[in-house]
C-alpha cells in the first residue's frame, strides 16, 4: 500500500505551518506519539511546501531506524565512522586552515569540554545521531557512547592537522590511514568529495566573503534534499541524468513549481558545484547544463502599491497606538514608521527594521538614513545613505528616533529563550508582522501584490514621474546597475536630498 505523503498543515490561529504525519501503526510503541509534528517556521505556502518535503525525507529515516533493531557496533565500525567525520572536516579546510591560535585555542576549548561530566554527550551527540540517521545505523548506547569518544578523538587530530598547515607544515597526516573503510560504504578517496564536503566549501567562501548566514541554512536545506533523493553523499556519483531526474521529482512528485525548482533549487547545486570545479574538487558541474523551464505568470497589475492602496496603508499606520492591541512598542514603531520610510526611501523592509539610532546622520547637512551591512542583512553589502523626506522630519521621525535608548529602532535585544538576538531574523520577523498587519488590518490582500516590498516598485514609478533620473533613484533603492562608470565617485546626501524633495508629499 502506498501512503499519501503528509502534507504541510496550516495553525488557523498563528498561520505558522506544521508537519504533521501519523505514525505506522507498528512503531506507536517505539515512538512514544500517534504522529510525529513539529512547526515548519514559516507562513509562506510555498516555503512550507519545500520544508514538508524535506521533513517527510528526514521523519522516513526515523522510521526505518525505528523498525531496525538495536545492534552492537565492533570497535572497527565505530573507528570508521569517526573517520567519515575526520575525512569531511579535512576536506572543507584543505586549502585554506586559517589562523594557528585558533586551532590553538580550539584544542584547549576540547580540553575543557571533554573535563566536564556531561561534556562529550553535549557537545558531540547531536553529531553522532546525526551520522548514524545518515547512515541507517541504529545501535546500543553502549556502541554510542564509544563512537561519541572516537569522534572526539576524530576532531582533535582534525585540529592537531589543521594546526600544523595554519604554521606552514602540508605534510601529510601520519595517522590518516588509522581510519578503516565503513563496511558497505565508498573508499576513503570518495569521502574527499562528498557532497557535503563541496558545501562546506562553499559557506567557508561564503561566510568569508561577508555575505548573508541566513542563505547557508536555505543553501543547506537544498543540498540535503538532494542527498536524500540520491541516496548517497558522493559527489563524484553525481550525473546530469541524476540531476535532471531530480528536478522532475521536485516538481511532480513534491508538486513544487517549476520556476522555484529553477531558481531555488536547481540554482544552488550548479552555484555549489560550480565552485567545486574552480577550486579542482571535480572536473564537471553534473547540473551545468539543466534547465528547468518556465512560464513567467500574466501580470494584471502593478507591482507597486496604486494611490489608493498607498494611501490607505499610510492612514492606517498613523492611528493610536492603542489600536495596535497588545503588541511590543517597538513591533508598534515599525508599523508607524515603516511604511513611511518603505514609501520614501524604496528601501527594503529587513532594512529599514534593523535601523539603529545612530543610523540617523547627517550629511553635508542634511538627516540621513544610514542602510549598512553593519546593522544586518544588505543585499548589495554596500551601505548608502538615504535623506529623510520633508514630510518625515515634519511627522517627527528624528525627533522619535533621538528619543530612544542606543539600539535597534524597531525591535529589542532581549534574548529569546536564551538564545542571543540575530539581528538579520529578527529584522526579518519584524518586517514580517508589518506585512501581516497591511493584510489583515489594512485590508491589503491582493496575492499578487507583496505587502512590503510593493514600496520599491511604487517608489521607482513615482521617481520616474517627478523627474528623479536613475542614477539617484538607484542610489537610495540600493540598485546596481552594473555600469563601471557608477563605481567613480560617490553619491552624496546633498545631491539625493535635492532629488527626494521632487517627491511628493502623501495626504493620508
């Protein structure tokens, strides 16, 4: 019999989506639940979608951990599998280790963990479960618990290597061959190349380069998904029918569409093992030359907000605050401000949520908005400075903003169960419950209308009306236009506050 393949499930209270899946009728007693559950963090459809198949890939190995039995690993297994991890960690840092203190203080941080009466268990077992999921392994704790041991010693020796190529020593590590070959599994060789050892490569580059971590988990999810539908994790197995064959599994088996199986998933294998080849991990891209074709929809309607439906955004966001319901004061200053700043500037939403007050500056005079990397997430990277409107000094916006606590404008830095504040996420959840609000409340629903980033389209339209040449409506979108000659000197905020006052002002 074959099961339908869960669904996402939708809250009808928080719209957050949840994964839900019963659980067979012969693993009730094993698991301990009826379903297996758990909240998807999104309310996007089409992202619960991507995420509810990847949860139905992973909760399928649980239940075929589940119905295997328990069985002691012998030592050599368990050696092998600590060198899977060896192998993996090696791989990802071969060309580049980096600084020797901090190897040297990654070895003394070891030390302190393994010192502690639960410090190995918390600090490896979730890698262990994790390798043993992956490879089907279901075992006693007693084998556990000798594979936590092993794997510490795995990444000493990673350290131990690491540090001597960070002092200049690229000799190679006498000990390598003590890792025997998993039975069942690829030789050592082919681990230098797995999958997960190419994307590793790619976020170090990444990370490096001083861009997004918030594109690494969405990267990671992609790569895993592949991994899951092949089976294995041996990039040099890897073929353009493999591919291919998985990108019309995405779309008529996970139902995704076309153009998010393209742009989403299909992009960021060719991006992963596009850089694998520049750096000589393989000598093919396997996804090179697949595509995934789509018809871009019908547009019906502009893509920024009509008079209308601007107008009406900016009433709304100028009623007491005592409206607003039980809401944060600052989840309550985005929704007063935001929009305003969305509508004058044709700033994204992210960045004008991780605002923080001395990101009010002037500038040869003039009030300006400072959008920099510094405070979070910019797509460009490049920070620029936007005037703040007539109409917004008039409203009091820097009065506002001079009123407040150094510190992000529009949200708090109160950890959430402990968890330090990432500043991109919770720019993001604010922006977020902006975008709610302009549904719910303002009565915005047009699906093909996005709630905040509609301001940038509206705000390109309008420039182009009053007269606001490209160069300078692109210098406060943050737009590159990829010309040379746009990197030659700098955009000031005398010259963008003699453009912003073109535009005009908003009767709401």
């Amino acid at each position: 019999m074959v099961l339908q393949m869960a669904r996402p499930q939708k809250n009808p209270k928080s719209g957050v989506y949840y994964f839900r899946q019963k659980t067979p009728a012969d693993l009730v007693a094993a698991f301990g639940h009826k379903e297996a559950s758990w909240s998807l963090r999104t309310k996007d459809p089409e992202e619960a979608k991507r995420r509810n198949a990847e949860a139905v890939r992973k909760q399928a190995m649980v239940w075929a951990a589940l119905r295997k039995r328990p069985e002691p690993l012998p030592h050599q297994q368990i050696v092998a599998l600590s060198g899977i991890l060896y192998r993996d960690h090696m791989a990802v840092m071969e060309l580049e280790p980096g600084e020797p203190q901090v190897w040297t203080e990654t070895l003394k941080l070891l030390d302190r963990v393994a010192s502690g009466p639960d410090g190995l268990e918390s600090w490896y077992g979730p890698t262990v479960d994790n390798l043993l999921l992956e490879r089907g392994v279901v075992t006693d704790e007693t084998s556990r618990n000798r594979l936590i041991q092993e794997t510490d010693r795995a990444f000493r020796q990673v350290a131990e290597q690491q540090l001597k190529r960070a002092e200049g020593d690229y000799s190679p590590d006498p000990k390598a061959d003590r890792f025997p070959a998993l039975a069942g599994a690829p030789q050592a060789s082919a681990e230098k190349t797995s999958i997960r050892a190419l994307f590793k490569l790619w976020e170090r580059d990444h990370l490096a380069n001083g861009k997004s971590p918030r594109t690494v988990g969405d990267f990671r999810q992609k790569m895993e998904a592949l991994i899951d539908y092949l089976g294995h994790n041996d990039a040099q197995r890897v073929t353009p029918e493999n591919i291919a064959d998985w990108c019309d599994h995405l779309r008529h088996e996970n139902n995704l569409a076309a153009r998010t199986v393209s742009q989403k998933y299909l992009s960021v294998i060719k991006t992963v093992f596009g850089l694998a080849v520049e750096k000589r991990k393989l000598k093919k891209n396997p996804a090179g030359d697949i595509k995934v074709r789509f018809v871009k929809p019908p547009r019906t309607r502009p893509k920024g907000f009509t008079d209308d439906e601007a107008k009406a955004i900016l009433a709304a966001a100028l009623a007491d605050p005592n409206t607003l319901g039980r809401r944060a004061e600052a989840n309550k200053r985005a929704i007063r401000w935001g929009p305003w700043i969305c509508a004058f500037s044709g700033a994204r939403i992210t960045e004008v949520m991780q605002l923080r007050t001395d990101d009010l500056i002037e500038d040869h005079g003039v009030l300006c908005l400072r959008i920099t990397p510094e405070a979070g997430s910019v797509k460009t990277a490049i920070y620029r400075m936007v005037p703040v409107h007539p109409q917004l000094l008039e409203m009091g916006l820097a009065k506002m903003i001079r009123a407040l606590p150094s510190g992000p404008i529009f949200y708090t830095t109160t950890p959430v169960r402990g968890k330090p504040v990432d500043p991109v996420e919770r720019a993001q959840a604010v922006g977020g419950k902006v975008g709610q609000w302009v549904r719910k409340v303002v009565g915005i629903t047009d699906t093909k209308l996005q709630p905040n980033h509609a301001w940038r389209h509206r705000f390109k339209t309008i420039a182009r009306d009053v007269g606001i040449a490209p160069e300078y409506s692109d210098a406060s979108t943050g737009h590159d236009d990829g010309r040379a000659a746009t990197e030659y000197g700098e955009t000031t905020g005398k010259a963008l506050w003699r453009e912003v006052q073109k535009l005009p002002r908003y009767e709401a």
